[in-house]
C-alpha cells in the first residue's frame, strides 16, 4: 500500500519529545517560544504565535484583527472547510469568489467582481491551495485599492513562495496548521504569523485566556496553546522542512514529466509561485475520476479528493442559503484527484503511480 500521506518521525523527533517528558514541563513554555521564534526566523517574520491547530490559529487571527459580527469576509469556496469556519466562529459573514480552474486558487478577477459589487468587505482570506501562492501582485493590489485585511491561511504551504518571497508574510496574519499529514508536523498543532505587534500581542491573549498576567484575564480567550512536546516535535521538523518540500518537489517534477494520458491533467503551477507541493492534485476529465480512483484503490495506492463538495454547499451552512452553484468549483471538485507526494516515496512506488495511470484504459 502506497499511503496518500505519511508523517516523517525520526530519532529526533523521538528524543527531542523524551527531553521534554523528562523535563515535567509539558504544557506551553520555553520549547513552545523557540519554536516560535525558529518559525517566525524561517519565514521572515517579526513574530509567530503557536496555536493548537490551524483551524484555532486562524479563528485567533481574525478576531485579533477585529473580525466579528457584522464583518464580511471574502474567501474561497474550493478549501478545507475550516478556513470558513473560523470567519464564522468570529460571528463574522463569509463571502465567496470562484477560483481559477488552472490553480484552485481564488481568481483574482472575480475577487476584484465581488469587492466591486459589496464595498462593505472588510477582509480576504485567502487559501494557498495545495502548496502554490496565489497570485500575491493581484492580491496586493486588490487589499490597497479596497482597504482590506488580509489573512493568508497557509496551512498547506510551508515554505511556499511567491516570487522568491514565503506566502504568511504578505497579509495582516498567516496562519499555518502543523497537522501530520502537513509537509511538516507537531501532530496537531497551528501558528500565526505576523508582522505587526499589536495583532501578535492579541493573539498571544486569545490563545491563553486573555491572559497576560497570571490570573488577570483583560478579554475573553481561549485555551488554544501548543504543548512543549508538540513544539518539540516542531522545532525537529522545522529543520527538515526544506529537504521534504524539495523531496515532494522531484516527486512532483517526476510525475509531471512521465504522466501522459489524454484524460489526464498535470498540476499547472503559476512561474512566479514555488509550490511546496503538498498536494500533487491531477484533474481527470470526461467524468473518469472516480473509475480511475478505483484502480488506483484496487493497485494498493492512495489518493485523496479534496475536496469533493465546495464549502458553501456543505450540510452544516444550510442555514446560511449561501450561493451552492459555483460553476468552476463545481466543475474541479468532480475532477480534482490527489496522488501520493510524501517524501517517502520511493523510485518504484513513483513508477508504479505512473504506470497505473498510464495504463488506465478510458
Ligand atoms: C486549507 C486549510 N485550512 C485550515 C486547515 C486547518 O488546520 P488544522 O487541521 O490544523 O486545524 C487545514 C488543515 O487541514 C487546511 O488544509
């Protein structure tokens, strides 16, 4: 079996997380703040919040930058479900734009349509989708020419970049998840990362009970923070973290080079974007998708549909009566088939992938 993901424990990870279990100080303390500063130092960035998820690091960055009810937010609908469900914990109300086909990442000409026509917006999350950058020139123009904030949700794109620049540092915040099928991992864990002082200050409140004083609570928080031996794991990873993106990348370039079926099409990655590659997403046209997933499951190797409903018709937003018909999303998701990527793949298991697929009779 050719696992769609897998988490790269070492020795290190092993021992480092020993460590903290011999030092009795488990919760959050001083392994958690060297992570912290590590990952701000990896990204360039003034300051880093370690949260214990993606999900909670990004619920944390809009509320820090005043997100709430009566806010609209614009986003994608093509994501995980949690990038939308941190603007709703806010009270705040999503607002959706299509994607581009090519990408799966938000156009950058129907984001201008939607601020065009609902001047209220007052913030983007964005997704860097399956590793690559969205376009960062049109984002940044569109955030100047409407007055927005702006949260980049990373948690697929460590180390990603756009032109030559890591995706969290353009926005107001950039929240990434530390999940184990992440192309880095503290188990489970998130961080927000910031430039600006103020907002790191309120994130720092909000995930610890709004608390910077012991027992002196100046708003209402949560209990959001990362453990010690979670950051230990992290601090482990971090160090490897470029060695899995390359890895991922020569696993990427591989497929993308001997991939050759006329129902089949390769990821197309934007020149100016450096995809991290945590997803090596294909699009199988002529509504063989799920015929070819099947094989794939019957040859032992792993795939993932992410996602295979777009975010405003899921069950739980009924209530909402958001817009369900996306005409490109709609297309994608009945499309989009993921391949094992992960760093531990081996020679044969690439060829047997793309053997598979090749020979895939339509
Ligand atoms: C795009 C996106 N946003 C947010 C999250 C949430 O991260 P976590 O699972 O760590 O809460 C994920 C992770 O699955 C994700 O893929």
């Amino acid at each position: 079996m050719i696992p769609i993901a897998k988490p790269m424990i070492g020795a290190e990870e092993k021992e480092a997380v020993f460590q903290v279990l011999d030092s009795g100080m488990l919760a959050s303390g001083e392994i958690v703040r060297q992570f912290e500063n590590e990952f701000a130092a990896y990204l360039n960035a003034e300051h880093c919040i370690a949260a214990s998820s993606g999900t909670t690091a990004l619920e944390v960055a809009l509320r820090a930058l005043g997100i709430g009810p009566g806010d609209k937010v614009l986003t994608t609908p093509f994501s995980f479900i949690a990038s939308t469900n941190s603007i709703i914990y806010t009270g705040a109300t999503p607002v959706f734009a299509e994607i581009d086909e090519q990408t799966f990442n938000l156009d950058p000409d129907k984001l201008e349509s939607a601020l065009a026509a609902d001047p209220s917006i007052k913030a983007l999350l964005i997704v860097h989708l399956f590793g690559q950058a969205c376009d960062m020139d049109r984002v940044m123009a569109l955030v100047k020419k409407y007055k927005l904030l702006l949260i980049e949700d990373c948690a697929q794109a460590h180390g990603s970049l756009w032109k030559g620049r890591k995706v969290g540092t353009f926005g107001d915040a950039g929240c990434f998840s530390f999940y184990p099928t992440k192309n880095m991992t503290t188990g489970e864990g998130g961080a927000v990362v910031t430039n600006n002082a103020e907002t790191a200050e309120a994130c720092r409140l909000l995930i610890n009970h709004g608390m910077a004083v012991r027992y002196h609570h100046d708003r209402i928080g949560y209990n959001y923070r990362l453990t010690n031996m979670a950051a230990a794991i992290g601090r482990c990873q971090l160090k490897k973290l470029d060695g899995f993106n390359q890895a991922r990348r020569e696993n990427a370039a591989y497929f993308t080079e001997h991939l050759n079926h006329s129902n089949v099409i390769a990821p197309v990655i934007n020149p100016d974007a450096w995809s991290n590659f945590h997803q090596y997403t294909i699009r199988v046209l002529n509504g063989k998708r799920d015929a070819l997933a099947d094989l794939l499951s019957k040859k032992g190797i792993g795939y993932g549909i992410f996602y295979p409903l777009t975010i405003p018709e899921q069950k739980c937003f009924e209530q909402f009566n958001f817009q369900t018909s996306w005409g490109i999303s709609d297309k994608v998701k009945e499309q989009v088939l993921s391949l094992p990527i992960h760093p531990a793949l081996s020679e044969a298991d690439r060829r047997e992938i793309v053997e598979t697929i090749n020979q895939f009779e339509i």
